[in-house]
C-alpha cells in the first residue's frame, strides 16, 4: 500500500503533463486540420453566407459531404505528378551531396591534426552568419556565366560543397566517438579513409539521419531557388508549383487546399516515421565543444 501511493502519484502526475502539452498542440494543429476540411468541402461550405456570422466550431471542421473530387480536379488542373518527380529528384541529389560532404568535412575538422585546423573551423561557422541574400546577386551571376541558368545544376551543385549547420552537428558527435577506436584501426593496417568510412560512418547513423531530414524539409519547401533559376514549366518544383497554382486558380479554394494538404502530408508522415531517429542525432550531437 505505500509503494503504490507514489505510483498513483506519479501516473497522475503523467497524465497532467499530457493534458496539458495535448491543450497546447490544439491551437497549432487547428490550421491543419482546417486546410484538410477544406480540401474536402464544396465551395458553398467554404465560406459564410452573406448575411450570416462565421462560428468556428468542431462541426465545421467535418464537411458534408466529402468532396473527394476536389483532389482529382487539383491533380487534373496542374501537373503535380510532374512537380513531384523534378522535387524528388532534387531532394535526392541535394540529400546525399550535402550529407556525404559535410561528412568528410566534419571528420577532417573532429578527427585530423593539422595546422590552422580551428582557425578554419571558425571561419566556417561564421559563415553560418551571412545571409543567403548578401550573397544572392554574385552566385547568380556565376551561375548564369556558367551557362546554368534555367537547369537544375544551381540547385544541385551547392549540396557538394558542405552544410556548414550539417558540419557543426557531424563534428560534434565524431568528437563524441572514443578515439581508442580509431586507434585500434589504425594498429590492424586501416587508413584514414577506410576508418571513416567503415567505422565512423555507420555509428554516425542518427546524425547522419538528422541532417539528411533537414536537407530533405529544406529541399521539399524551397521556394526561392527554383524561383531564381527555373525558367521552364517542366521543371517547377511542389513549391514553386503550389505559387504558380495561386497565381492562376487563386479562387478555386478547395482546389488549393487539396494540393497544399498533397504538398504538406509527406513531410509530416517523414517526420513521424523518423521521429525517434531524429531526437536521438540532436540529443548526441552536443557531447564534446
């Protein structure tokens, strides 16, 4: 009897807890949930009567009746098929690029001595300080010198050259990896490279898993990219493609509903998916400064 008053306590005390973060996810899940209805309902639902007061209750969430059509007429009235292939495309690229560089990178700056190796780490980490608009004009120009302009190879070129974000988390957790494992590697024959790519490589998986996550969002939502470089109809992107759905079908409501819920469900599903894998790279990432 006295070892089960501190267990009740404590599942209540748990159950609280969980109301509570349950009452504060409601006023972020609503605009949610409201697109989803949205996408589903005819036009006469969407909004009020003339004359009438809009009263947002539970009950107008749920439309009636269901509206599946909406999500054929949105597929039918812009490529989205298309969108999805050319954003795929990009997130894959852009995905392993950026991890396997930021990889080698982050080794050399956790693992390797050499000279000026933190005045380099500093300088690297500043840049994280400089605004994408401050350098927006110059590599424009370069890339249009370059003959890039209207191609994917702006939006796929920069991903080889390092995530300075995605360096600063690989570091860290490099540093976290007891160095008597190298050690022992380096005693049986195995050479830097083959250290880091069969030893630290495959324990680097959460971390590894963390930024490919966040060059994957980044990729999914970019806008500005393809806005500066892609010319060509055939080759917008899921974003670019949603702006250019508002612009041209801006009061077909429901329509653009439907394909902002196709745009927005996937990266919800992913984060579920790897939700675990994600909050285990942050949390063993900031181990050693």
């Amino acid at each position: 009897m006295q070892t089960s008053a501190p267990i009740r306590l404590r599942s209540t005390q748990r159950l609280m807890i969980h109301v509570l973060l349950i009452a504060l996810c409601i006023p972020f899940v609503l605009p949610l949930l409201w697109m989803i209805s949205t996408s589903l309902k005819p036009d006469n639902q969407i909004f009020a009567q003339e004359g009438r007061q809009m009263i947002f209750s539970i009950k107008s969430l749920i439309p009636n009746p269901v509206m599946w059509s909406n999500y054929s007429e949105a597929v039918n009235t812009v490529p989205i098929g298309n969108y999805l292939r050319n954003t795929l495309f990009l997130c894959f690229f852009n995905v392993v690029a950026a991890i396997l560089s930021s990889a080698v990178v982050a080794y050399g700056f956790a693992r390797l001595q050499f000279r000026g190796r933190e005045t380099l780490f500093m300088i690297m980490i500043a840049t994280m300080a400089l605004p994408g608009q401050v350098t927006m004009i110059p590599v424009f120009a370069l890339f249009r010198w370059l003959g890039w302009y209207g191609t994917f190879l702006p939006l796929i070129i920069p991903p080889f050259f390092g995530n300075p974000f995605f360096i600063f988390l690989l570091r860290q957790f490099f540093r976290t990896i007891p160095e008597e494992l190298a050690e022992a590697a380096r005693i049986d024959g195995a050479s830097e490279w083959r250290i880091f790519w069969q030893l630290m490589l495959p324990l680097a998986k959460p971390a590894l898993a963390t930024c490919a996550l966040f060059q994957f969002l980044g990729t999914w939502n970019d806008f500005f990219g393809p806005l500066l470089y892609i010319n060509d109809p055939s080759k917008y992107t899921l974003a670019y493609g949603l702006q250019q759905f508002v612009s041209s079908y801006g009061g077909e409501w429901a329509q653009l509903m439907a394909v902002a819920t196709i745009f927005t469900l996937p990266i919800i599903l992913l984060f579920f998916l790897a939700q675990r894998t994600f909050i285990q790279g942050i949390a063993t990432t900031g181990g050693k400064s």
